[in-house]
C-alpha cells in the first residue's frame, strides 16, 4: 500500500548524469536533466558527439506520444525522432524517446532570454508552425496543445513543433466531415495565433489586452489597442486584425493560411 501512494517519479529513480543508457542498440549518455513533472523526465545527452534529447515517459503518462512522434517525424518543422523503446534499466521497466536536440531550447524559454522576435522572424515561424499543423492534421492527428513551450528553436529562422503527448485523433470529431476544418484543428491554429503574438510582444498580454481584443469589431478598436498597450511599433492594424480573425467564435470562418496547405476536403482522399 506504500508504494502505491508514492508518484512515479519517486519509484523509478532518475538517470544520473554521465550514465550511459541503451536505447534500441543506440548508447547515449546522459548530460543532465533539463525538465521534470510527475509523468516525464527531459534528460540532455550526447550520441557519437551528436547533442540528443532522451525523453523518460513515466508510468501514467500517455504512450501513445511515442508512435504520434514517430508517425509525424519527417517534416522540416517538426522535431526529428529518433528511436523509441520500451525496455528495462536498472530493474525499472521505462519508455524511452530519443529525438534532435533544439540548440535553443523551447520558444518560451528562447524568447525570455533573448527578448522579442523582429517581426519578420515572428512571422516566419507562425508560417513554419503552421505548416507543421496542415501536415500533422492530414495524417489525422491533432496536436492539441500548441504553445511556445511546445515549439522548438533551431535558429533565428528555424523552428519546429515537438511533444506529441497530448492530441487527438481528427477523425473521431464527426464534424471533420461536414466542414473544411475541424474544431480541434481550428484550436491548433489558433494555438500557433496565440504564439505569435507571444514572439512579437516578448511576454504574454495582461487580461486587460485579452478583455479588448476579443471585443475588437473594427480598425478603430484594433488602432486604439494597440496604442493604448503601447504595440503599435511592433504590431499593425492589419496584423492585429488578421490574428484577431483566429478567435472568431464560429471556427469555420477563422482564417486558414495558405501554408497550412491542401484541406481534406479539397482532396481526393477516403480517410475512412
Ligand atoms: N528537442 C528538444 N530540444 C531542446 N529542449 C527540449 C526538447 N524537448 C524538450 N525540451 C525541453 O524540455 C521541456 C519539456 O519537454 P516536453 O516534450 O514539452 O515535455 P512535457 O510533455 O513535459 O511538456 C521543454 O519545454 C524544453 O524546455
Ligand atoms: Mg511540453
């Protein structure tokens, strides 16, 4: 009865730093432990000189993120996996996820320490992220939790979308169907939305921001906004208007870019 009060993470011990750890006939070592919560522990390693990032699934957490990544990797945006096994170490029964490394971590983490995105690069990665979504949802898969922590940072202009741990499956919405979008793939994209405002204010809006923006009807209210919030310098009327088009209420009249590429239902496919 002891041990099952206890979390996961305090039955299964943690890799020590400079422990190597076999991951299907691959050996990496561990660096240090980046991030950790109840269900997931993020460990910096090396493979070969190569950097790697080993993700520990606890017990509890949702498996399945790692036949999603596997499934998904391959897009330029989206972060590379590398191997997954469920196998035993130190007499502990653990899921591993081996994938690239992001030299500049998690967006938020990135645009904390550096500031602000120039509003082109800002632009560029809603652009990459997007991209990634249109890809993800075609193969059917939703993401379900885009955010700049979920979004990874190669470079100044390269970012990709990881942790698949928490998405749906598009086609168990019956209203994928009827309509070109489907409401959870509406939500990502408004996901990448919310991240680029993040990218080019520096930080999140106050509540106040949020309460105006969702009740902007016109130019005026948009231009008055963003006066009053001092962002006129880095966000325009026409911009602040298009993102603002994202939290349409109705999800089918959001804007879908271009870069999200081909709806379903503009293609000649049976996904039944
Ligand atoms: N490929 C990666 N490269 C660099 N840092 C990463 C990478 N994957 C995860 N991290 C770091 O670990 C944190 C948690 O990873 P994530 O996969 O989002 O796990 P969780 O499911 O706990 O949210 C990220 O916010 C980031 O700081
Ligand atoms: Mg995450």
């Amino acid at each position: 009865m002891e041990s099952y009060r206890r979390s996961p993470t305090s039955i299964v011990p943690r890799f020590p730093d400079g422990s190597t750890v076999k991951v299907d006939r691959r050996e990496v070592i561990i660096v240090k432990l980046i991030a950790s919560d109840w269900k997931t522990r993020v460990y910096r390693a090396v493979e070969c000189n190569e950097d790697r990032i080993l993700k520990e699934l606890l017990p509890g957490n949702n498996p399945d993120e790692c036949s999603r990544h596997e499934a998904l990797s391959g897009h330029p945006n989206i972060v590379r996996h590398i191997t997954h096994l469920r196998g035993n170490h130190d007499g502990h029964r653990r899921l591993l996820l081996l994938m690239e490394y992001a030299p500049f971590g998690d967006l938020r983490d990135a645009v904390r320490e550096f500031g602000p995105l120039r509003r082109q690069e800002a632009w560029n990665f809603f652009s990459q992220i997007v991209s990634a979504l249109g890809y993800m949802h075609r193969k059917g898969y939703a993401h379900g939790a885009v955010h700049p922590r979920n979004v990874f940072v190669f470079g100044s202009d390269l970012c990709k979308l990881g942790d698949f741990g928490n998405g749906g499956w598009v086609y168990d919405d019956p209203r994928h169907k009827y309509h070109k979008i489907a409401p959870i793939e509406s939500t990502d994209l408004q996901g990448a939305a919310d991240t680029l405002l993040f990218c080019l204010i520096g930080c999140w809006p106050p509540p106040s921001f949020w309460e105006r923006f969702m009740e902007i009807e016109n130019e005026a209210d948009a231009h008055w906004l963003l006066v009053d919030c001092g962002l006129k310098a880095v966000i325009s009327v026409d911009e602040l208007m298009y993102i603002r088009a994202f939290y349409d209420l109705r999800f089918t009249n959001r804007p879908i870019p271009e870069v999200y590429g081909p709806l379903r239902s503009s293609m000649e496919c049976d996904y039944d």
